[in-house]
C-alpha cells in the first residue's frame, strides 16, 4: 500500500479551511458512498487541485488521488503528494512512457485489492469550460486491470461526483457536490478480445452518468440568460415550491438543471418565445440597474408595501459594531488581500485563480496571527497576547457578518431614498418584476408539459 502517514493531518486542516473558504457547501447523495469495499471514483475537474481538496474534505473515507506526473518533478512537493497516497500519472502530451504508466497501474490495482479508494480526472485535464469534455478511457482501463488482476471476485465499484462551483472567484463561494450511485462494471469475466468494447462501453457509460451530476451548459450562447434566471427567478421559485409542499423539487442543483434545460428546450424548440423573454428579462434588468438596485432587495414587505419599520434597531446595530468592524478590519487587512493578489498574479488560467487563493490564505492566517500576536506579547505579556490572539477570528467572523448586514442596510436606506423620491419610478419597476415572473412562470408550466 502506497505511504500514506500525511493524508488525515493534511484533510484534518483543509476540513476547516474548507468552511472558512465557502459561504455554502453542499452534499447531495453522500449516503451512496460505500462504507467499505473497493472503490473508483471518477471526478470532473473544474478547479485544478481544490477540486482534491473539497473531496478529501467531506469523503469520510481516505482516498488515493491520481494526479498528473509533472507535479512530482519537485523533490519535496513529491515528497508530500506522495506522503499523502497521491498516484502520479505519467500523460502522453508531458513526456510520460508506458512503463511509468505500466507502474501506476499496478499502484491503482494494488490498492483496490486492499479495499481502497482512487480517485480519477477522466477529462485530462482542468477546465473552466460549464460541461464535461469527452473522458479518456483511463478509468475504465483502470477497472478492468484490477478486476482482471483479481479473477472478477474485486467487486470492484465506481461512482461518478460533480463538482459544481457557483463562482470560481469570489470568496465565501458556493458549490455542490453531487455524489453518483456507484455501479459495479465487471460482474463476469472479459475476454481478451472483448477488452476493448468493454472499454469503450464503459467509458461511454461513465461518460452518461458523469454528465448527470453536473449542471451542463454546452451552448456558450445562452450562459447570460441562466445566470440571469438564476438570479431573478431561482430564489423565489424555490419560496413558492416550499409554500406549496414541494420541498424535494425545490432543491437548489434540480432547480439550476431545470432552468439550464428550460432555456435549451425554448431555444431550440420555442426561438420567439426564447426571444420574447430574452428581452423581458434584459429591459427589467436594464431599469433595475439604472435604480442601483440589486435582486435581493427584492423583500415581501417591499412588494406588500414598503415600510420603514426596523431602521432604529439597524442603525443602533451599525453604529456599535462599527469599532468591532473596524478592529477586525485592521487586523485582517493584509492576510485577506494578500492571497487575492497573489492569485490574481499568480494564476495562469482560470482554473488556477481559487485553488492559490485558498493555498495562500492557508499560509497567510496562520502567519500574520502568529506574528501579530507574538509582537502583543513582546509588548503586553502572554495573558494579553492570549486574549488578542483570541480575539482575532472571533472579530473576524463577525465582521463578515456585520459587512453582510450593512450592505442589507444599504439597500434598505437607498430604496428608502428611492421610495421618497422617485416612487412612481419604483412602483413601475416592480409592476414588471411581477409581471415578469408570471411571464416565467407560464415559461415553467409549458417546459413541464413539454417534459411531461
């Protein structure tokens, strides 16, 4: 079995860094996983080596990563990758030969003997692209040499994961994991001159199952008007399922996949209707935005009738947590900054930009907490230097919470601006966001009728 000592202290860290790093983590099917047994799991590859590190972060199960060849050119980040039970892969397109890829292969099968789980990239490659690229038949080739290598007594299973980021960029971001029912490939035996059908056969199949936990968007074109679905339609679409007791409809991946095929299905099968709502959607946007007004300022009080009711307790909140806010400003001003310029500098691709972000942000907490309180207690003794360095994520979560509700508070004073001056303005407005939604809501009843 690969050494793999390092791998729980390593998931141990980035299980806490993986809750500071994403506003919304979501797991959806993790009951599927296979408590114990031989295990492949194949993965879409959208975020470079986060993708690794969100896996390793909820999989309660320890996981051999492959990872490409060139990364363990390095002496020392070799060291480590191989600590942790990483699998290098030795690719055509960077110079690797078959007898590198002869001993990955035997590695792989090695450890699927013993119970193990590897995980695979099919795709190749990383990718900013929103849909699975072709897969290469590497998983596949991967099963089958282990079942071979065992009789086909393995049983051996594989189980497809998307990875679904809401935003690559931004921080606190969202994303889902879709975890895939496992299948077991190789029930009987292959003969050698079946191989290469059976290859192909499930590789095609894993392709399927693959694209069907991710949300795929493979016409470029019609990327804005999802968004702009997203944004509009989606929240309020999920109030309306849950008033109505459809809770397991209004589940936020089904509800994107929705939208997602809504739009191809008006594209291709409704273009005038696809249109007509097309510029609906881009003329309300176009008289929101000349108001400055985001889509959440959009409230159920707003619509019953605006009132301004609550703003003594909001701004009594503001002016006392402003201090708060201003210290844990101070003391986290360059741990925050510091890896987004590193990324924004760093990052060669799109794919590269989170994955250095949240390396950095690792390095740099850590090091300016330790350094900002090792100068405290150079100054004040360790009693106080304690306290600070208490103090200091303590202030930090509350001033992302207190940032969160004064962009809240901004909102209501501005709409309070907008309801005393230019009010038939904004009456207007929201005369055509609800007449919008019902337009979309109609678009909704005809898609399922169509799907129906």
């Amino acid at each position: 079995m690969v050494n793999n000592w390092l791998y729980p202290y390593l998931r141990a860290l980035v299980r806490f860094w993986v809750k500071f790093f994403f506003k919304e983590l979501s797991i959806l099917d993790a009951d599927l996983i296979p408590n114990q047994g031989p295990l492949l799991i194949v993965l879409n590859h959208p975020n470079n080596l986060l993708d690794s590190v969100l896996i390793a972060s909820v999989f309660p199960r320890k996981i051999h990563f492959l990872a490409t060849g060139q990364l363990f050119k390095n002496s020392i980040l070799a060291s480590i990758l191989t600590a942790s039970g990483v699998i290098p892969v030795y690719r055509k397109q960077d110079g690797g030969d078959e007898e590198k890829n002869k001993q990955t292969f035997a590695k792989v099968t090695e450890i699927l003997q013993k119970g193990g789980v590897v995980a695979i990239y099919p795709e190749g490659i990383t990718h900013s692209d929103h849909f699975l690229h072709k897969i290469k038949t590497g998983a596949a080739r991967m099963a089958l040499e282990a079942e071979t290598h065992s009789n086909f007594q393995l049983g051996l299973k594989i189980m497809p994961i998307g990875i679904n980021f809401l935003s690559r960029k931004s921080f606190q971001r969202c994303v889902t994991i879709n975890f895939g029912q496992p299948v077991q490939p190789f029930t009987k035996p292959i003969s050698k001159s079946e191989e290469r059908n059976a290859i192909i056969d499930l590789t095609n199949k894993l392709q399927e199952a693959l694209e069907g936990k991710l949300l795929n968007i493979e016409q470029v074109e019609i990327q804005p008007i999802v968004q702009d679905l997203e944004e509009i339609y989606k929240t309020y679409l999920t109030e309306k399922l849950h008033r109505e007791g459809h809770k397991e409809r209004a589940e936020a991946f089904t509800l994107s996949q929705q939208i997602i095929d809504a739009v191809e299905f008006y594209q291709h099968y409704l273009p005038e209707k696809f249109n007509e709502l097309y510029i609906s959607i881009k003329n309300y946007k176009r008289k929101r935005d000349y108001l400055e007004l985001p889509e959440s300022a959009f409230r159920q009080e707003f619509k019953e009738g605006f009132s301004t009711n609550g703003y003594t307790l909001i701004l009594i909140e503001v002016i006392i947590g402003l201090p708060f806010f201003l210290y844990a400003v101070i003391q986290h001003l360059l741990p925050y900054f510091l890896p987004r310029l590193i990324s924004h500098f760093g990052a060669r691709k799109e794919t590269d930009y989170a994955t250095i972000r949240f390396l950095a942000s690792i390095i740099t907490f850590p090091l300016f907490y330790s350094l900002q309180t090792g100068f405290v207690i150079s100054q004040t003794g360790y009693l106080i230097g304690l306290f600070y360095l208490i103090s200091i994520p303590l202030t930090g979560a509350y001033a992302i919470r207190y940032f969160n509700g004064l962009q809240y508070f901004r909102n209501r004073i501005h709409l309070l601006y907008l309801f005393m001056n230019q009010k038939g303005r904004l009456k207007r407005l929201v005369q055509e966001r609800e007449l919008l939604i019902r337009q979309l809501d109609k678009a909704r009843e005809v898609f399922l009728e169509h799907k129906n």
